[in-house]
C-alpha cells in the first residue's frame, strides 16, 4: 500500500484529488480520510488534508497533468 495526500484550503485539496482520482475505479482496496482544520482559529484560512491508501500499482501512482 501507498499513500498520497492532497492538502491546502479546502478547494484545492478538493481539485488536486479530483484530478488524481479521474478515470480511476475507487473500490474497497481504497482508504480515503479527510481532516479539515484551521489556521490560526480563522475560518477564511481553514484548510483540508485528505490521504489516499492505495495498491502499489503503476495506475494508481499515476498523477494527471
């Protein structure tokens, strides 16, 4: 297993995910955990952490440009 993690403010960890996980078949070999969490106690800094565990395979190592 491998671990990818996409963290910044809540929408581009969102976006990064999103263009990694295109075209792939999420199943039950897949552990997603999101963390949200803020900075300085200020909600406009607020930002989000999600960790991907996956197969150590080429297609799932395989990140969109």
């Amino acid at each position: 297993m491998k671990c990818k993690i996409f963290e910044g403010r809540w929408y581009e960890a969102v976006d990064a995910f999103n263009k990694w996980a295109k075209d792939k078949t999420l199943n039950s070999q897949v552990i997603i955990h999101t963390h949200g969490y803020y900075n300085k106690g200020q909600y406009q800094d607020s930002a989000l952490m999600i960790l991907v565990f996956h197969p150590s395979t080429q297609r799932w190592d395989k990140t969109e440009q």
